[in-house]
C-alpha cells in the first residue's frame, strides 16, 4: 500500500466511524449532497440533507419562515456581489479611456517636438494593445456578472454558500448539533475546524478543512490530505495593525467594508445552544465570537435570526478573504492604485513638453 492510498484508507475509516455522525458521510460519502450537486446541479440537495437531519432529531423540517429569511438575505447579497464586479469593470474602462487620451495627448505634442523616438516608440507601444485586452476582458467579466445573476436569482440561499459555511449553518440551524466550527485566516484563504462539543471520550471528534480542499475533492477528485496551511506572516499583521504598513483601499461597491486593517476578523468561532419555546418545540441561539486582527474579541448572539447569522459568517469570510489577499500578495500594489501611478506619469511627461512651449 502506497503512503497516499494509506492516508485515503484513514480518512474513509475516520470519516465513516460513528463519532463523525452525519459530518462524517457529508464530507466523504458517494452520496454527499456536495458530490451530488456536482452530477445533478438542478436539485436542492442541500435543503433536502438539512431538512431530514431536522426532521430526523426533531420531527420537524426546517421552518420555511427561516428558509424565506436566508433567501431575502441571499437575493441581496447576489445583487450586491454582480454590482461589484460591473462596477469595478466600468472602473476599469473608464480608467483605460483616460489613459488612451494620454497616450495621444503625449504623442502629440511629442512629435510637435520633434521627438521622433518618443514619437514612433508610442506608436509601435504594446501598451495600447494590453488596454484593449484589459477593456475587452472587464466587459466579459461584466457580462457574464449579469448572466450569473439572472440565472442565480431565483436559486436558494444555500447554494450562495461555501462548503464550510453551509455545514457551519447546519450546525446554526440546530441541525447537526452538538458541534462548533472554528474558522481561521491562512495562506490558502480560511480553514474551518469542526468540534465535537462536550463529547465523552468515545464520541471525541473533529476535523480540518477548507474551500479549497473540499472544492477540489468534490470537484475534481483528489482524496484528503494531512497537513494544514501556513499562518499569516505575523510581521505583516503587527504592521498592519500598529498602521505602519497601509492596505490599498478598495472603494468600489459593497466591498469597501472588507479592506484590511486592524479590525479585519482573523478568527470566527460559532456554536449553537437549544432553548424551549413558549409553544414547547425546540429553539436554537446562535453564539459567534470573532478575534479582529488587533485582538479584540468580539460575541455576538442571535435568537433564530437566520438571516443575521447568515450575513455574519459570511461577513468574516469576506474579511478573512481579503485580509489574506493584501498579506499574500504585498507587496505588489493593487491595479487601481498602478492606474493611478500612470495616469500621473504620462500627466507628468505632457507636462514637461507643454513647460518646454513645444504646443
């Protein structure tokens, strides 16, 4: 046996054993509802897994008042996501329309100048060619953006979710309980950790995973690995946090209120608690606590506020998300920040002919 096929062997046995209970078949089963929207995508097979294990521990499925809750949530943060990107997109292209403008201003007044080299080294520039790349990519993006959200638009809440956030909603739902989730910043983008909670010994059990692992299991095949990914450079994060080293703010859309800073969640952990309703059913209280990247520990609860809960996990997702993007990529600058910087040298360069009395 091979060192891969033993590993593949230990999750399978772990994943099945009963103390992974219903997590367990989720993430390794043939029959999983993430391995069954990849074959049939035009069935719920979410909302159906979530509504048996509800109607298996409570005799009850899941109230269509929480569905229609996440749904209005969903259909907002569907809109705002397709707003974003044809927003940036439009940014963009306007961005390169001024800087085309430049470019002819530029060779102009160069060869009103006489300087021929500057002159013909304009006129043979790739850069011209790379803007129409760029314009005609952002009006694809926007494009597709558009269709995304139409064909979207009627789906359920749910299927907006990543892997990890739909089982950490199960577990909000009251659905699977008896655990928690643990979510953390990374290199490869969030992690989550799922936890028995207040398990005996026998039932003890937890597991580690990630969009990207799921995603590429499901999707693509390849087994569980061990293994977990590197932590955020700590220099980069005290940095950003004593605000010696600034993110490149984004202010297109919606996303303006995930730029990272000292307030970008680092960690969001989540459990739920049952309670008794006047009516005598069960009830579930969601508890989330997340760690800011200054330290600061925040709680919050929801008394079956799905939508709330909803908007937060997916919330620190999002800042998570782009905290790791500035950290991983720094230094490099963000591409509106590089139009910016050349906008001003070309605005410099005509500048320097017009002082010069060329026009």
């Amino acid at each position: 046996m091979t060192w891969h096929d033993g590993v593949k062997k230990f999750f399978s046995t772990y994943l099945a054993s009963p103390r992974m209970g219903p997590l367990g078949y989720i993430l390794s089963s043939r029959y999983s509802p993430f391995q069954l929207e990849t074959e049939l995508p035009s069935r719920n097979w979410r909302d159906a897994f979530e509504d048996l294990l509800a109607l298996d521990l409570r005799g009850q499925m899941i109230p269509e008042a929480y569905r229609k809750a996440e749904d209005t949530f969903a259909a907002k943060k569907r809109y705002h996501l397709a707003s974003d990107i044809i927003a940036l997109s439009n940014t963009l292209i306007r961005e390169n329309k001024e800087i085309d403008s430049r470019i002819t201003r530029l060779s102009r007044v160069a060869t009103k100048s006489g300087d021929k080299e500057l002159a013909a080294h304009l006129a043979d520039s790739t850069m011209r060619s790379q803007l129409k790349a760029i314009t005609s990519h952002s009006i694809t993006q926007a494009q597709e953006a558009k269709s995304r959200y139409e064909s979207d638009e009627s789906k359920p809440a749910s299927s907006l979710k990543s892997h990890c956030h739909w089982i950490a909603s199960l577990i909000s739902s009251g659905a699977l309980p008896g655990w928690s989730w643990y979510e953390r910043t990374s290199v490869d983008g969030p992690v989550v950790t799922f936890d028995r909670v207040n398990a005996p010994p026998e039932l003890e059990a937890g597991i580690s995973t990630s969009d990207m692992e799921l995603a590429l299991q499901f999707d693509y095949g390849r087994p569980w690995s061990f293994g977990s990914p590197q932590p955020l450079r700590e220099d980069l994060l005290q940095a950003l946090v004593d605000g010696t080293l600034q993110a490149p703010e984004f202010k297109t859309g919606s996303r303006e209120s995930f730029n990272a800073s000292q307030f970008s969640i680092m960690v969001q952990a989540g459990r739920a608690e049952p309670f008794k309703r006047s009516d005598g059913s069960t009830g579930t209280k969601v508890i989330l606590d997340n760690n800011l990247a200054n330290g600061t520990w925040l709680s919050k609860e929801f008394v079956e506020e799905p939508e709330k809960v909803f908007e937060e996990i997916h919330h620190a997702q999002q800042s998570m998300a782009d905290l790791r993007g500035f950290i991983v990529t720094w230094p490099s600058k963000d591409v509106l920040d590089h139009i910016e910087d050349l906008k001003k040298t070309l605005d410099e360069r005509i500048a320097d002919y017009e002082d010069d009395s060329f026009l």
